[in-house]
C-alpha cells in the first residue's frame, strides 16, 4: 500500500532530540535505551500523554547496540515503564528508516489493525560495534570480523571493487557533469539555511527540538539542547578544500558526517490526531509513499525515483509541493534531483538538513520531517515531500498534506 487516506500525525505530535557529531556527548549511551526514556520524558513532560495509549511501537536502528537482540520490545517497555504489554517489531533502512517505519505505521493505520502507532527511530554511530563470527575452515581458525559503520561505510558489497559511500556520489556526478563549485554552492545555501533554524534564539528548532538527558558519570546526568559539531562555513573556506576523493568533485563539507541521536512520531486516526494536536486547527495527513533502487554504485540518484513513485500514487506533481525536503548525505543529491525534477535547488530544504548537521542513520530522515512539518505549519499548508537514498542504491518518498 502506498496511498494513504486514513492516516494522520498529530501536529507536534513528533519530536527529534539535537544531533551530536560522533564521539560527542552522547557517544557512550546505548541508543535503544536512550532512545526510549527520551521518548518517554517527551510524552510525559512535554506533550503530557501516557504513553500507554499506544497500540503498538514501530522502532527503528541501524548500527548495532547492546541487546539489540530485544530492542523493540526493550523500548517498548522502557517507553510505558512497564505498565502496558506494548508489542512492536525492530525496522532497519540505514538512511530511510523513519520514513520505511511511517509507511508502515499508515498501513497499520490504513487497515484499522491499530488505532495509535508510535515510530521510535536511534541510532550512535559513535564508538560502532565490531561483530566476530567463528570460522573454523580459515587459515589457522581466523575469526571473521566486521565494523558496522567503518567497513560498511566504505565498501558496498553490490559493487566490485566495493564502493565508498562517497564513491557512489562521484559516479553521479560524473555521471550529470556536477562540478566542485556547484557542490560548494550547496553547501553554502544548506548551511545559511541552517542558519535560519537558530535565529531568534533557535525559535524554528525549539518548535520540534527536545533535549536529550545524557548520563556523565554513574550519578550525574546533563541534558544535550544543541546540534554538536556543525561546522561553520564560508565560500572561502569551500573554494580552499580540496575534492576527498582524486578526481572527484565532492570536499569533506560536501558530506554528511556520523552523528547520534533519536526522534519519534504518533501515528494515528484523523479523529485521534485532532485529539493529541497542540492545535487541533491544522491537520497533518500522510499521503503517499515511494521507494526505489537504482543501479549499483549510484546511490545519490535513487532519492529521483522514489519521489516520482510518491508522487505518480498521489496523482501530484512536484510544482504542488509547497515545501521539499531531503536526506542529503552528499552535494550530489541535491544537486541530481533538482535537475531531473526541475525544482529550484535553493529553495528546497530550508531550516536545515542532514548535509549540514550529521547522519545518525535511522532519525535522519525524521528530524527532518519534522523540520518540514514545522515549516508547512508555518507557511498555511498544503503538500511536501521527503525524500532520501540509503545504503544498497536504493531511495523513499514520502507525501504529506497539512492544512
């Protein structure tokens, strides 16, 4: 199902916490733990709900933690204190996980199979797992090991010679002719955007943005209100930095960086969203959903397809969105889906994105859903679009209405 008419999110009803560039402040928590007392702190002290209205937990992560064996249900437990049996199932997309776990929230919503669904999505690229596994049959009994972030970063097994992340970039914008000064002016534009989030004494962010209480000692904890590691950024500084890969066209600053953190979001029925709104005036309607995969090693072209497909099943054309988002882990991204789409590059992902502010891997695509509801609320309404790649080559969409 990837066309929505029963599904809705109460407005606010979604927070992200801020993103802490990797071995920062919350480098040594356990992003499912974390995750689910943040969560629990922001029904309790922020929205003033229990918890125990939920239905069932959508929880999203994609680099392993402690007992990720027992995440979901870990979480779940963590989120009601125990009080409710709250089922729920462990979603991993990398990069298009919250949007993977807000389709099927719609769906379940869709079906009446529940009545309020809760998406929970954290993840710490800080300090990565290492997994072993027993391998016998090699020389001398070697163990076979793997990074989660490091060597999965940097070698796509669809491809060989595995592929950098950044690799998939480069062959994109070789691909289109995108230069180094094309990829810089996006950097520049993304930063002063971002910039635009923290005038005023940060009012755009602290209208979705809730703190993360972060432990420091056995006995003291303190709570995360800012980004951490947004690097700042002049077109002197961009023209300076070199291309990170020979040959290429994308520097350092036209790339995401590894980060931490959480967000979540409610799900639920048009009548229970007017009921859990902080202004039961505007509605939030999840419209449509896309996906794709695009050939291997040109992950930055797949975000093209799935919003075409999002946006084909709502019968819209992308001059009716009002606002457009998108998960931008390189310049190429954007750069790529404005030229196929034909939207203006600058105008799109106002108030910040990922490209700017780290990459957490499964709240990425959240927080800046969030972001864009925010801004649609601000601007009177109407349809936006997210949309992202992730790992694999493959892409998600996703459509909503406010009004």
């Amino acid at each position: 199902m990837t066309t929505f008419t029963k599904a809705y999110i109460p407005y606010n009803g979604y927070y992200s916490t801020p993103f802490c560039r990797w071995q920062g402040s919350m480098q040594n928590e356990n992003a499912i733990e974390l995750g689910a007392k943040t969560a629990r702190r922001w029904f309790l002290e922020k929205k003033k709900i229990d918890p125990g209205i939920l239905d069932y937990l959508y929880y999203g992560v994609s680099i392993s933690q402690h007992h990720l064996f027992y995440s979901h249900n870990w979480a779940a437990g963590m989120l009601t204190d125990n009080k409710k049996n709250l089922p729920g199932c462990m979603i991993s997309q990398a990069c298009t996980t919250s949007t993977t776990i807000l389709n099927l929230a719609a769906q379940a919503i869709e079906t009446g199979m529940v009545n309020v669904a809760f998406g929970l999505m954290s993840d710490r690229t800080s300090n990565g797992a290492h997994t072993i596994w027993p391998n016998p049959m090699g020389p001398g009994g070697e163990v076979i090991h793997e990074n989660w972030l490091m060597d999965n970063f940097n070698s796509d097994p669809n491809v060989f010679p595995p592929l950098k992340m950044v690799q998939t970039a480069e062959n994109v914008a070789k691909q289109e002719g995108f230069t180094k000064e094309q990829c810089d002016e996006v950097v520049l534009r993304r930063y002063e955007q971002y910039q635009m989030a923290l005038a005023n004494d940060r009012a755009f962010q602290k209208r979705y943005m809730f703190p993360a209480e972060v432990k420091v000692s056995k006995k003291k904890t303190v709570l995360v209100e800012l980004d951490e590691g947004v690097t700042p950024t002049t077109k002197e500084g961009l023209a300076k930095l070199g291309p990170a890969e020979k040959g290429g066209v994308h520097s350092f600053a036209a790339q995401t960086f590894p980060a931490d953190g959480n967000c979540g979001f409610i799900v639920t029925t048009k009548e229970k969203a007017k009921e859990l709104s902080a202004d039961p005036n505007i509605e939030i309607q999840i419209v449509s959903f896309g996906f794709s995969r695009v050939n291997p090693g040109f992950m930055a072209a797949a975000p093209v397809p799935a919003a075409q497909m999002a946006l084909a099943n709502a019968g819209l054309k992308i001059t009716d969105m009002k606002a457009i988002k998108s998960h931008n882990p390189f310049s190429t991204n954007d750069l790529n889906f404005a030229k196929k789409m034909g939207n203006d590059i600058m105008k799109m992902n106002n108030y910040g994105s990922s490209l700017i502010y780290g990459h957490p891997q499964a709240p990425t695509g959240g927080r800046i859903i969030a972001e864009m509801l925010e801004e649609m609320s601000m601007i009177g309404g109407g349809y936006c679009l997210w949309t992202g790649c992730a790992a694999g080559d493959t892409g998600a969409s996703i459509i909503f209405k406010v009004g």
